[in-house]
C-alpha cells in the first residue's frame, strides 16, 4: 500500500487543551499538532514560563524566546487568569468538549486551581487527563510535591551514573533528557488512551513520573549489573560493560565517538590504528582484560585520535567497518548531510518573521498543515473561543471585563 494511502494528520479531529509549561508537557502537545490535533494552549496572562527564557530571538522590536519556539509551534495560544473565577469557569466549558488535557504542572497548583485529576475524573468521564511530574501524582509518598526537573529524574532513575567520564566519574547528560523522554513516553499514553476512549467511551488519568519515565534507559545497564561477576564489575569504569575503548575522544577539530563492543571490532581498530599488533596483545585481546586496563587502552585510542581530523578518523574507521562518528555541535546539525538527506529538520516559523531549523517529528507522518508556525501570546483567544464556545465578540469583551484573561505581569506564577 502506498503512503498516499496513509492519512496525513491521524490525529485530525482530536481536541486538547494544554496546560503545561517548560519542556516535558510541551514537547508532548506538539507531537500531537504536528500529527494532526488541536492542541489549544493555556497561558498565563504574561505566557508560559519559557517565553521568557534566553536567549531571545529579536526581529524589529518584536521578541520571542528560542526555547519556546522549540516546544510550541503548531499550537493556538489563548491566555486565561485561572484565579479568576470567569477565567477558570471559560476554562471548564472548553474541557467539555476535549478529548485530552494534558498539563505538568505540580500536584498542589492543580488542586489550589480545582483542576486536580481526581477532581476532573469525576466531572469528565470522558476526558483523558494525562498529567506528567518529577515523582507522580499518586503512591509518591513525601515526593509528591517536590521539584523535578529532568535532571533530578535522571539522578534517581539511575541515567546520571552511566554518563561518565572515562575516569568513571559521572557527569550530567548536558540537556534535558528526562523531560523528553517523559514527554515521549505521555505521547505514547495518550495515543492507547484515544485508542481506549473511542472503543469503550471512557477516559482515564495518566499519572506519568520522569523517573519512571527515565527507567527504561537504564533497562540494559541494570541487567547486566545484576548478572555480571564480582570480578567483572569491579572494572565497569566508564560505561558498565559496553565495551573499552567506549565514548567519546578528541580529534585535531573536535570530538568523536569511537565503539568498540566486540572483540573483533578491537582487532579491526588496531588495524585502522597502525598497530595490529594489539589486536592479540593478551593485555588487551578480550573486553575483559581491556577493562582491567582500560586506562591504557583510552591512552593509546587517544593517542590516535588526536593525531586527525573527525573526518579522517570517520572514514579510517568505516573502512574496517568499526561504529564511529562526530561529535557533531549545535551550529553543525543544520547542514548535516545525513539529516538533511533524511528531511529530519525542517523550517519553522518564529512568529516574528524569521525561521528556524528545528525536528521533526520522526514518526515519519506528514506535519498537519500550520504545524510549522510558532503561536504568539493569545494570539488565538477569539478564534477558539468563537469557534469552540461559539461566543461571540461581545460574550468575549464581557469575559475580558470580568478579568477572564487578567493582566499581563500582574498574576504570579501558579506553577
């Protein structure tokens, strides 16, 4: 069958309403505009929290922040003063007529705005309230209200103590893994929620924990530690029994990852390196002895590496077929031959006039039309209100009276 087959959008049709803010909720409701959902975004008056976040893209005297045009385009932003009780009230007859809510937002905001879960699963039996935080909602004892950032889940799940130097030292990931993952793993909930709520009619509560988001990562790691010998895991060093040499090593212009996690792929290696020699040397023949001496083994990697250019050691090691590549940075990705061949980026617009180059969503469907462009502040609040509520100019001026939308700067952060 051929993709023209295929529908384009397969979540066309699908209504969710957002209230999320950072990364890990965001990310999660512009997966789902990109594959064909209304996603309508709750703001605060003074807009979501990365709004504000540098660095700021600036065109003419309008601004707008990198970081949220990354999560949120695709979406249709309207602000509302949830403390308001017009503004929680225009809130409510909006969630009557979704399909999913999704927030991440902590636990006690959602209660003190009476939006709690518990609360919603009453009221909407139907609707699909998935909710992403650092410990869960439910069964997290004195974690429930604690801060959880993406490197806090991925301290406790574990993930942190993999990401080592090759001293065996750990060091933080350098971006937010955890909340991707969480924002990855909600998207997947969602999808067999919907898939649940059109054959039995029903919603649910989707209670998703970053650490328990973050575990899976860990999955291979934490079956090898409980099956490996005593002897073995004293020398795990830097990666738990992936391989030596493992990781990333300088180049005269950068870095590469180099993977040795076979046997063979060390003799190949030695080969690449002009030392064939060590192929058999019986220090270094077997992962097991590598590991022993492993320091000598990043030594002599090193030693090579620094010698050429990325490129270089690229294609010395793809010719004897051993897993290798750059290092690549941030400004290089956007003129990555490989990305580009596959058509993983592509231009977004900023809503200030600009472009930039962002993912895509990698499942591989065609982007729903308008999911390329980034939503300014309310920039939609008559549109949906009209649309969804079906008020009209006045009803929306009466609800703006009534401090429905507040006022920019004057609510504080409920988050």
């Amino acid at each position: 069958m051929s993709e023209s087959n295929f529908i384009s959008s397969p979540l066309q049709g699908v209504k969710v309403i957002e209230l999320s803010h950072l990364i890990a909720g965001p990310y999660c409701g512009q997966l789902l505009a990109e594959e064909g959902a209304s996603v309508v975004k709750i703001e605060p008056p003074d807009g979501e929290l990365t709004r504000h976040r540098e660095p700021m893209r600036r065109v003419g005297d309008q601004v707008i922040s990198g970081y949220f045009a990354s999560l949120n385009r695709g979406k249709q932003s309207v602000s509302l003063d949830l403390k308001n009780e017009s503004g929680i009230q225009t809130l409510h007859r909006l969630l009557e007529t979704a399909d999913v809510v999704l927030t991440n937002m902590r636990g006690g905001a959602l209660k003190r705005l009476g939006i709690h879960p518990d609360e919603l699963r009453k009221r909407y039996p139907r609707l699909i309230i998935a909710c992403i935080s650092g410990f869960g909602l439910h069964n997290a004892g004195k974690f429930t209200d604690r801060a959880g950032l993406a490197m806090v889940a991925e301290a406790m799940s574990g993930t942190t103590s993999l990401t080592r130097d090759h001293d065996g030292n750990p060091v933080w990931c350098g971006f937010a893994l955890g909340d991707i993952v969480a924002g990855m793993a909600a998207h997947s909930a969602i999808l067999l929620a919907l898939r649940n709520q059109e054959k039995y009619g029903v919603g649910r509560v989707l209670d998703m924990s970053m650490v328990e988001c973050s575990l899976p990562m860990v999955s291979v790691a934490l079956a090898r530690e409980q099956s490996a010998s005593a002897e073995l895991r004293a020398f795990a060093g830097s990666n738990n029994f992936h391989g030596v040499p493992y990781g990333a090593f300088p180049a005269s212009d950068g870095f590469v990852n180099i993977g040795v996690n076979r046997d063979d792929f060390w003799k190949r290696l030695c080969k690449a390196m002009g030392r064939p020699e060590l192929g058999t040397d019986p220090r270094y023949e077997t992962y097991i002895e590598r590991a022993k001496n492993q320091r000598d083994v990043h030594q002599i990697t090193e030693a090579f590496t620094r010698q050429f250019t990325r490129d270089d050691i690229v294609a010395k090691l793809n010719a004897v077929d051993v897993p290798v590549a750059s290092i690549l940075t941030m400004a290089e990705l956007t003129n990555d031959e490989y990305l580009q061949t596959r058509g993983a980026l592509r231009q977004v617009n900023d809503g200030i006039g600009g472009s930039m180059m962002l993912p895509v969503d990698p499942s591989g469907f065609t982007p729903a039309e308008g999911s390329h462009l980034v939503p300014l502040l309310n920039e939609h609040r008559d549109t949906v209100l009209a649309r969804e509520l079906n008020l009209s100019a006045n009803d929306i001026s009466c609800l703006e009276q009534a401090g429905a939308f507040g006022t920019p700067m004057a609510m504080a952060n409920i988050a």
